[in-house]
C-alpha cells in the first residue's frame, strides 16, 4: 500500500500519536545505540563533530517540513479558489437562467437552487453521497438545457447559459480532482517520517554520548514535530479537522437564490 495512503486511513488524532511515539521510539534507540558503542569503544564521540551532524540533520528535516508543508498548503489555496469561482459559475447560471423560456428558465433555477444546498453542505455530509447527487442535478440540468437548444430563443443568450453551465460542471469535476486526488505524495510522507527517525535517532544518539538517557526537552522536541505533521495532514484532508475551507461564498449565492426565488 503507498504510503500515502496508509497515514490518509489514519484518524487525525493517531496521525499524532503515532508520529510521537516514533520520535520517542528513535531516541531511546539513538541513546541504546550511543551506549552500545560507549561499551564496544571505551571512548565519546568528539561533541563539535556530533553536534554538527545532528544541527544539519535536524536543519534537513526543518526543511522537508517545510516543503511538505507548501505543498499542503498550495492545494489548500487552489480549493478554496475552486470554491470561488463556483460560487459564480452557480450565481452566473442561476441569473442568466431567468434569460430563458419559461417552462424550462424556471425548472432550472429550481434545480439550481438545490444544487447550491447540497453544496454548500459539502463538508458536513458523506462526500460520495454529495458528488451523486451533485452530479444527478447536472444531468437534469443538461436535459433541460437540451430542451433549451429545440426553442426558438435568441442563440447568443442560449450560448451564454450554456458556456456558464459548462463551467460549473466542469467546477464541480476540478473539486473532485483536487479534493480527492491531489494531496501529499505517498513518496513524500515517506521521506518525511524516514528524516524524522533518523533526526530523533541522533538526538537520541548525541544524549546518549553525553552520558544522559534522554534530555529533559525530548519529549517536547518529538512533540512539535509531531504538531507540524499533525498539521500537513489535516490541511492535506479536505471535510476533516479543523482546517476547512469555507463555504461561505455558495452561502452567499444561495442567499441571493433564497431573496430572488418566486
């Protein structure tokens, strides 16, 4: 299984757990490790040689925290403009739709402002549930379009509903793409949880060369790393945690729906 997919499975809360009882594992191994060589040598590592070689493994993990963290934080970004601008794909197609024929203008609206609800509560129902019947209102959207094309209507107002009804579909697809299938490479997680092993491994291992079992600010140290990883994951899981993107800009439209609908 990718990696990726592994820590995906995992609640949110164990994400942490598990990140911190990893580092704590690889520091009591660094420090057995240092003391199994204080037996076999007789002799310490020199403390400058060793100091530096922790400082720029530790620096080295400061910055694939770093890297992860901006391509968490970049698909994050790129959803909430998604939700943006289908905010106005819905608002366009829902006002060029009062431009239509009667028995299918006010159809469309209708569905629309249905559409504009199952959305908006995207984050607070099932997700395979909110893209079924997402996309079951796009093919009654599209019925009726095609029942648009057969009426004798002017053909540039017909062409402008449906460049804007495109591209709220084509929205719609753009959300699930990103939301569901761009996230944090499997490869990626793997490097950053294999750095950390290795980065608390030294900790451990320097600690132990000092004559200590661990230091007293180990566990705090695992713990904020495990924080930062916390935080890439909950961003990398849209609908989950407490990083989320807002809605509010479908509320918005919806609103306007709610004071324009008959």
């Amino acid at each position: 299984m990718d990696f990726g997919a592994w820590i995906v499975m995992l609640p949110l809360w164990a994400v942490f757990v598990v990140t911190w009882a990893v580092c704590m594992g690889a520091v009591e191994a660094g420090a057995a490790l240092a003391a199994f060589t204080l037996r076999r040598r007789k002799e310490k590592e020199p403390d400058a040689p060793l100091g530096s070689v922790v400082g720029a493994v530790l620096g080295l993990l400061a910055f694939i925290l770093a890297f992860t963290f901006g391509i968490a934080a970049s698909r994050f970004d790129t959803r909430r403009q998604l939700v943006l601008q289908e905010s106005n794909a819905i608002g366009t197609t829902y006002l060029r739709a009062a431009l239509l024929p009667p028995k299918e203008g006010l159809e469309i609206r209708r569905l629309l402002r249905e559409y504009a609800r199952i959305r908006v509560n995207i984050a607070a129902g099932g997700v395979d549930e909110t893209l079924r019947k997402s996309e079951e209102i796009q093919s009654l959207l599209w019925a009726q379009t095609i029942a648009v094309v057969k009426e004798n209507m002017d053909s540039e107002v017909r062409s402008l509903f449906i460049d804007s009804l495109n591209q709220l579909i084509d929205l719609h697809q753009s959300r699930k793409t990103v939301g569901l299938q761009y996230r944090v490479p499997g490869m990626v997680w793997l490097c950053l949880y294999l750095l950390t092993v290795l980065s608390m491994l030294a900790v451990g291992y320097q600690s132990g060369m000092a004559g200590t079992r661990r230091l007293r600010g180990t566990p705090i140290l695992a713990a904020a790393f495990s924080l930062v990883i916390l935080m890439i994951a909950d961003i990398d899981r849209p609908g989950e945690g407490l990083l989320r993107v807002s809605q509010q800009p479908i509320a918005d439209v919806q609103e306007m729906m709610r004071h324009d609908s008959p």
